[in-house]
C-alpha cells in the first residue's frame, strides 16, 4: 500500500494554483478519498480546450455541470450543447441529500446550493432563443465544405456568390440558394456565361441535391434571419456571473448533418468576430459539445479538416472546446492531441475491441507510480474519474483517480411548465424569435425573371403585329396588281377593242 502522506503531497504539489482555479474533487488512492487532496485546474488554462469521456452512467453529465457551474460562478459566460435534454436544471439550485453531503465532506470542501443564470436556446421549433445564420455569412467556401461537393461544384458555388455580391442579390436561406442556382441553368444562364463563365446544368443539380438532403435534415429552419450575434454569449448578470447557454438539441440527434453544420458556423463566426486575447488570466467563453462525436458523424475530409483548423486556433481569441463523449476514439485524433484537461470516467470492456480501446485510452495518460492505468479504468464508479490537466504554467499535472464533487444546482430537467418561465422572461428571446422575410435573391430573381418575361412577351407581341403589318401590306399590294390587271383584261377582251383590232388589220391586209 502506497504512503498516504506521500500521496497527499504528490497531490497538492502538483495542483498547486497561485491564481483562480475550479476543484473537480480530491484524489483517490487505492479506492479510498484522501481528504483535501484537492484536484484544481487553473481557470486560465480553461481556454486549452478538453475531453470528458466515460461510458454511459459514469457521470460524464455531472462533470460537465460542474465544470459551468464553476465557470459561471466565476464570471465566464458557458455554452452547452444539450443532446439528452437533462441539463435545464443548472437554473434552479440542488435540493440536496445527505449523499452529497457525505461526498463532500470527504473530498474536504463545504457543498453550496445554488442556481445559475441561464438562456434556453434552440435550433428547431422548441420553445427557446432561435438560433440562426444566414448563407452570405457562412461564404462558398463553408457551404462548400458542408454540403461535401466536388472541387468543380465548389467552383460553381464561388462564381453564384461573386455574382449575387456583384448584383446585390442577398443570399438568405435555402430558398435563396436553390433559386440562383436554378437561374444560372435557366434564365440567367446566358447573362451569367458572357460574364462569370458556362455552368453546367449536370453540376447545378447535383449542387441541389446536397441542399436538398440539408434541408431534410433541418437546414432551412437555420439559415435564414435574425442572424445570431455571438456577442450575445458573453453576457454576465447583475451579480456577476456568466450566463449558461444551453442549447436544446433532444430533436436532431438523428440529424447531425445540421448539427455539424451549426456548430462549423458558430466556431467559424467566433473566430473571425473575437478579438485575439492570448494566454490572458481567464477565458472569454468555453463551450461544452454533448455527444461530440455528432459533429464528426458523416462529415466529409474538407470538413473535419475546417473544424481541426478552428480548433487549433481558436484558442488565441480566449474560446476553450470541452468534447463530451463515451470514448476518446470518437474525437479525430488530431483535435485529441490539442486538448489541454482530460476527465475519463469508466470505460467498460465486454469485446476484445472494448479492451483493445481501453489500451489505447491508457496510453494517452501520464505515467503514474500509484496507478496502472488500464486496470484503474475499468475499476471506477459513478461519480469517479482520472484527471489529467495542465497547471498555470502549461505543464502536465499528475494523474489523479478523483472523487468528483456534486452539482450546486439541480441534477433534472426543469419542468415544462418552469421552463415556459425561463424562456418567457429572457430579452434575447425577443430580439430573435421574430421571423424576418425581407427581399433577398429569391424574390429579386422573381422579380428579374418577370420583367424579362414581360420585355421578352412585349417584344414578341411587337414582332407578331411587325409581320402582321407586312403581311397586310404584301396582300394589299397584290391585290391591286390583280385589280389592274383585271381591269386591262376587261378592256382588251371587250367586243369594241375586238372589233376595232379586226377592222384595222382587215384594212392593212386590203
């Protein structure tokens, strides 16, 4: 058995935080908490982004909540993305129970109840904050990469853009996008060839399929308008502390098309609207992904490469990305290797690819004199997890099998009736659940194709009355020719004419 003294000093030492810090819990050795061994990471390395993986009942939720309470508590606005739909909750605060109580009173910190200041939002018709952006804001190149087109598609989709910029033709919603590129195949097909090049109608309608596969799968309830402002995720209340955003997503787990394409949207618009910040003393915003293997879920190369790209950088503009999954092996390997903290809860082994998992989960964590990490996996329960994180200095802590602490706020969904409340008395709600339909490219299209419409029929019904003018004047003229000469066939076949012409050559012939 390991020297407990010895243990505890490992612990604190290798915690140890001169600035903030959140405390997930106190160390474990050989299955007993050690009191006060306090487990920290330092708030200002929240921003390194990081992982919460465990099996299905291990906990994973409640680490999350702990982690926003914590970050809220302390004036960081949070956003959460609520797949399960069981982290309403976080507005009201726990009822306690002598559980909790006894958790905490071995892990050496006193529990608190308490609520926190959250906004609902959703991406769907749920009752909540509508989150929406349009398609001019996403740029060829991300609806490119989202809708998984080839390189010429892409090309074509660049040219549409250029040429409704060029024209003023805003791009909206969905129903925009399918009409500018319906015009260049129909109507606008020779205005957009003497200009921007010959589109081909085989690569525009493959180009509408894939819109038309996102649009089953809830795109057009996003793309439209009031656009988001990001901005609006780093409000902080009256008292302080930082909102929680949690969006609900119970209603698109079956659609992670639109989830990617959400959550590629919000990164991209953070990155480009945040001002660069650095290693400052706290982050700007941290975002919690439930479920993070959705946005990796039937997307293509272009675009898990665009997310790893955001993921590398945005965390000069102050942004921390903390993926909830089941395992580790759902996160691409090379977001894994960007993460900063590390919260595993249990794995649980049943197949030989299971345990091959676990092996490989094992290796990505530091080595430790009192665990073997691979057995310590298996062995864990509710509540318990490994830590890994990074102290003030950017340095590994040590591994720590930790007793986690307890949710301040309430560990259940709020009740529908309570939840009508929340939504009801928040000012974003209406700011932007008002739909807006204003004149974009679709019904300035409309409006072009009808005027040529117009010009093409007006000049038609010009050219009909043109050839019926000529054809008139062709059968007047005739007319009078066959009139003339019929008037001198009458006169040269008259008796008087026959007879005056036959008395004449009588008289030369006598």
């Amino acid at each position: 058995m390991a020297d407990r003294q010895q243990f505890f000093d490992y612990i604190n030492s290798g915690y140890k935080t001169k600035g903030e810090a959140i405390t997930l819990g106190a160390a474990m050795l050989d299955g007993e908490t050690v009191t006060n061994a306090l487990v920290k990471v330092p708030l200002k390395t929240m921003n390194r982004h990081g992982l919460i993986a465990g099996a299905t009942g291990t906990g994973k939720t409640k680490t999350l909540q702990v982690l926003a309470e914590n970050l809220s508590e302390k004036g960081v606005p949070v956003l959460l993305m609520d797949m399960k739909g069981d982290l309403s909750g976080i507005a009201e605060p726990s009822p306690g129970h002598p559980k909790i109580d006894e958790r905490h009173a071995a892990i050496g910190i006193p529990f608190t109840a308490k609520k926190f200041p959250v906004e609902i939002l959703t991406l769907s018709e749920q009752d909540g904050i509508r989150l929406r952006a349009t398609v001019s804001e996403f740029g060829p190149v991300l609806i490119s990469r989202i809708l998984g087109v080839s390189e010429t598609q892409a090309g074509i989709i660049s040219i549409l853009f250029k040429y409704c910029d060029d024209n003023k033709l805003p791009l909206l919603d969905l129903k925009d996008f399918k009409k500018i590129i319906q015009y260049s195949t129909e109507e606008g097909k020779e205005e957009i060839a003497r200009e921007y090049g010959r589109i081909s109608p085989a690569s525009s309608g493959a180009i509408l399929r894939k819109i038309v596969e996102l649009e089953q799968q809830g795109g057009d309830l996003f793309f439209g308008e009031k656009s988001f402002d990001t901005d609006d995720l780093l409000r902080v209340d009256k008292n302080g502390m930082g909102y929680i955003n949690i969006v609900r997503l119970t209603d698109i787990q079956d659609r992670p098309k639109l989830f990617s394409t959400f959550m590629l949207c919000l990164l991209a618009e953070i990155y480009s609207t945040f001002p660069e910040q650095g290693d400052s003393g706290r982050p700007e915003l941290v975002i919690f992904i439930d479920e993070a293997h959705l946005i990796f879920k039937e997307a293509s190369d272009a675009l898990l490469d665009q997310i790893e790209s955001i993921v590398k950088l945005i965390r000069s503009k102050g942004v921390g990305l903390y993926f909830v999954t089941q395992n580790p092996t759902d996160v691409p390997d090379a977001v894994l290797s960007q993460l900063g903290l590390k919260v595993q809860h249990a794995l649980r082994a049943f197949t030989a690819k299971d345990r091959k998992a676990i092996k490989l989960t094992a290796e990505n964590y530091p080595l430790s004199d009192y665990y073997k990490t691979d057995q310590i996996l298996t062995s864990l329960g509710t509540g318990e997890a490994l830590v890994s994180a990074l102290n003030e200095k950017g340095i590994p802590t040590p591994l720590a099998a930790t007793m986690m602490r307890a949710p301040m706020s309430r560990m259940d969904v709020l009740e529908n009736d309570e939840l009508e409340s929340l939504v009801k008395e928040s000012d974003l709600v209406k700011k932007y659940n008002e739909e807006l339909d204003r004149e974009s490219a679709y019904e300035l299209l409309e409006k072009k194709i009808e005027v040529a419409n117009k010009e093409e029929a007006k000049a038609k019904a010009a050219k009909e009355q043109e050839e019926t003018k000529r054809s008139s004047s062709r059968r007047s003229t005739s007319s009078r020719r066959r009139s003339s000469k019929s008037s001198l066939e009458k006169v040269l076949t008259s008796p008087t004419v026959i007879r005056s012409v036959l008395g004449i050559l009588t008289k030369m012939i006598r």
